[in-house]
C-alpha cells in the first residue's frame, strides 16, 4: 500500500470511496478510468470526489466520509465518434512520473493537488499541479503522447 499522506480524521480511504463509487454505478474496477479522487468540503460535509470514466460515459460522485453515501451523482455520455480510445492514454501514473521527471522531484517530496485528465474537443491532456515547499507548478501534458505542452511554477 502507498503511503497515507491524508489526515487521520478521515474515516474512509480512497480504495473505499472508489469501491463505493464503483458499486454505486455497477462497475468493476477493470472497466474504468480513474481521473481524480480528492477530498473536499461541499455544504458543510467533507466528502471524496471520485471521477472516472468507461468506454461510453463519465462519472462524478460525491461520497459522504462519515455516513458512506452517495451525495452527489453525475453521468455524462461521452463524445465517442472522435479522438483516442483511452487504451491511447498514457495514464496518471505515467504522467505524474513525466512532469516529476522534468521538475527534477521525487514523489515523496511534493504534494500533489490536482491530477485531472481533460478531453476538450477530442483532445485529451492531464492537467497537474503539485506543491513543493514554497513552489506551486502547474503542468498541462498530452494523455496521448506525454509531451508537456505548458508549465508554471510559481509561488
């Protein structure tokens, strides 16, 4: 298991708030994308974001930490008849390792705050943002080739 790098108040992992979100749509892990699962406060309630995506639809859920339910729920159909199947991708994993790569960091040494696959137009790209110490950088990469098409690092 990765290191836990979420507070302890948390009473739901991330594996869990995926499962939950899965079963609530009726898929198994294998079928799905994961673009982003983050924690957030929505109404006075903390809950985990889970979005994701399958052959034809993509997913956002809203899952309470506390109570385990279902908040929020959205489908989309996805627009199907252009642009790269995501077996294309490179995936979120990869891109991390590719920006991280380029700022010239480690994972355990930053703190990601967004990893999001975009599809605009048929056209996909990861957009990540992580801190490192008092540095934001803000990276856009291409899903289907890896190439960083925009970076920022600020303060």
């Amino acid at each position: 298991q990765a290191n836990i790098d979420q507070d302890t108040s948390v009473s739901m992992s991330e594996e869990e708030a995926r499962n939950i979100a899965l079963q609530r749509v009726g898929k198994t892990s294998d079928e799905v994308t994961f673009t982003r699962v983050r924690i957030d406060r929505e109404n006075g309630i903390t809950v985990y974001d889970v979005y994701f995506y399958d052959m034809e639809k993509e997913y956002e859920l809203s899952i309470d930490v506390d109570t385990k339910e279902v908040v929020s729920y959205k489908e989309d159909y996805l627009n199907t008849n252009q642009g790269p199947t995501n077996q294309d991708y490179i995936g979120v994993e990869k891109a991390r390792e590719i920006v991280l790569n380029h700022a010239g960091l480690s994972s355990n040494e930053v703190i990601f705050s967004k990893v999001e696959l975009d599809v605009d137009y048929g056209f996909a790209t990861y957009e990540i943002e992580f801190y490192y110490q008092y540095y934001e950088y803000d990276y856009e990469v291409n899903a289907a080739t890896g190439e960083i098409l925009k970076y920022e690092r600020g303060r």
